[in-house]
C-alpha cells in the first residue's frame, strides 16, 4: 500500500466559528480525512497575538475542539491536537526565522490588516505569525493546507520558507500547496464587500452554532438593496448556492434571474436553511460538551501522535543546522 499524502491545517480558538470559517476551511477538513492522512490543529499559540482574556483562552480551545469533533472530525481517520502541546512547532519556527527575510513578513496583508486593527499591540508575534505556521506546515512535510483565500499569501510564504531553508541546509521540506474550497471567500453579512470575520463583530457573521431563532433575527438584519448591487446580489447567491434546499434553489434563482429578489421572503428561507444545515452539528456538539473528559484524550492522543513526527523532523533539522554535536 502507498503512503497517504499529509494534510495539516489549523484554526485559531479565538471565538465562535462562522459559515465562512465552514466553508472555507472545515467543511474540506471533512471531506479531505477519508483520503489523506491529516492533522488537524487548534492554533492556539497563533491566538495570542492577539488582543485576548487569558481567563477564556483554555474555553475557547475546549469549544474549538467541540466544533471540530461535532462537524464530523473523526480521532479514528485524522490528529487532531493543539499546537502548544508540541513545542517542536515554536523550536522550527525559530529556525524558519532566521531564513526568513524580514520585507517578506512585512508585506504581508493579514499583518497590515491586523496592525490596524490593533494599533496599540502591534507585537513581534502578529509579525512572525506565518513563520510559526510555515512551521506548523512543514514539521509534518505536508503536501497541502486547506485554507480559505485569505491565507493564500501565507501558503506562498511557506513555500518560500521551505525552499529557504532547503538552499541553505540541504532538501528536506516539500513545498505544500493551498488546497481551496469552491466558496473560499464569504463576505459579511452587514458589509459584502469585506469578508465575513470574528474581528468584524458577531453582526456581521452566522456563527455555526448559532440558533435557529439568532440565524433568523441576523439575517433580517442583512444588507439588502432596492436596486441591483453585484455584491449583493453574489452574496446571496453564495449562501443560496451552499445552503438552500433545491425547492428554495430554484424558486429564488429565478428572482436573481429577473434582477427582482423579494429581501424579506429569501432572508427567512434562508435563515431556515442554514439553521436546518447546522441542526445535527448543533445536537452533537451539546451531547459531546457532556463528556470534556473524552475530548481531552482526544486532544493528548492526538498530541502525543503528532508528537513522533515532529521530533523527527527536528532531529532532521537540527542536525542539518548544525546544532547537533558529533
Ligand atoms: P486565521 O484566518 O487567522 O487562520 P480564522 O479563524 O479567521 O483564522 O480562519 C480559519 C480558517 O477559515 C482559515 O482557513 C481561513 O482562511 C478561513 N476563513 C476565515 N474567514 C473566511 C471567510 N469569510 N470565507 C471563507 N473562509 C474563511
């Protein structure tokens, strides 16, 4: 039997999740565990750059997990850990560091955005993230990352790291690929013409654990429009398209069609179709809140797995650096 090919990718634990995050990222999480063999991280030492409450942190690593075990992660086909119990990844990213050229960092659109967004903590960490997640990548050597399209820059980045370090020490990293969903960008639902974000507000997102009654009272709230508004328009669409049940599919896309959409009547129908999209997530996710006992052996099986493979990667790394004696 060949060897399945590694996929890792992580999510931060810094608030609820929403549908972008879902169909973005998650949803191909899902899909992806049947065929690779994949590690999938709670990014928690990426979270603290920024702004946060160290009282909420470990909840917000508990809910993380939750999420990922109640949307269909299953222990038994991926890893599942979070990134501070294997300090191997911080070790690396100190050794990416210093084949890392500081422009690179400092070009990057998440850490402009994110400087704005935090002008009073603009620390070396929001800085140095994609080296600690170019680590994160490329301890497991793996062959893709499914991200949404705000991290394609980063994905790039490590691509780069990788052929860095490979052109100083000797080949030992591949060069990993984004692996993209068909929705990889869902904008807000107050502003479509930015990307639905946790740092914009919970207005402007549908939280997958949302219920019924809050999707229904954030989707009246929506943007909507008395003329005809591309972004509108796509943005509808996209949940429609995701979402809807084939009765509301075709009923609604005719009103695209005729450039004549009934706000109100789509609004609610599509509040119903997420809700019910969500309904076995949300169930599950409530039985498993019953048993953190459970999912924290899930989270230190996972760790100590993942744990053989990236110190192998670090003796490999640390004897190409040069840092091992003889
Ligand atoms: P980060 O982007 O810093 O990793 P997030 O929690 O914002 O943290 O994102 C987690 C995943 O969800 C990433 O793969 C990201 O690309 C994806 N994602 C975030 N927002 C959206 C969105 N609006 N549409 C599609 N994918 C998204």
């Amino acid at each position: 039997m060949t060897k399945k090919q590694t996929i890792f990718s992580a999510i931060q634990p810094s608030g609820e999740l929403h549908i972008g995050n879902y169909l973005g990222a998650l949803k191909n999480f899902v899909e992806l565990q049947d065929k690779y063999d994949c590690f999938f991280f709670i990014a928690d030492y990426h979270s603290i750059s920024g702004e946060y409450n160290p009282k909420e942190k470990s909840k917000q690593i508990f809910d993380l997990a939750l999420d990922f075990l109640a949307i269909g992660l299953d222990p038994q086909k991926c890893t599942i850990a979070v990134q501070s119990q294997i300090p191997e990844h911080t070790e690396l990213a100190w050794i990416f560091n210093t084949v890392t050229p500081l422009a690179e960092l400092q070009r990057m659109t998440q850490f402009k955005d994110k400087s704005q967004n935090q002008d009073q903590n603009i620390n070396m960490g929001l800085l140095d993230y994609p080296v600690l997640q170019a680590a994160d990548i490329l301890i497991y050597k793996a062959y893709g990352v499914p991200v949404g399209q705000d991290q394609i820059q980063h994905i790039e980045l490590t691509r780069k790291i990788a052929r860095f370090f490979n052109n100083k020490f000797g080949e030992t990293f591949p060069e990993p690929k984004d692996l993209i969903t068909k929705t990889p960008k869902i904008m807000s639902l107050i502003d479509p013409t930015k990307k639905m974000s946790k740092s914009h507000g919970k207005k402007s997102c549908i939280g997958i654990n949302d219920e019924p009654e809050m999707i229904k009272k954030k989707m009246r709230k929506a943007v909507s429009t008395t003329e005809y508004n591309e972004d509108i328009y796509s943005f509808y669409a996209s949940l429609l398209e995701n979402f809807g049940t084939e009765k509301n599919k075709k009923y609604f896309l005719e009103q695209f069609k005729n450039k004549d959409i009934k706000f109100s009547e789509l609004k609610d129908a599509l509040a119903e179709d997420i809700s019910n999209h969500f309904k076995d997530f949300r169930e599950k996710r409530k039985e498993l809140e019953k048993d953190p006992e459970k999912v924290k052996n899930i989270l230190s099986e996972g760790a100590e797995k993942a744990r053989v493979i990236a110190k192998k990667t670090m003796r490999e790394v640390k004897e190409k650096v040069g840092v091992i004696m003889g």
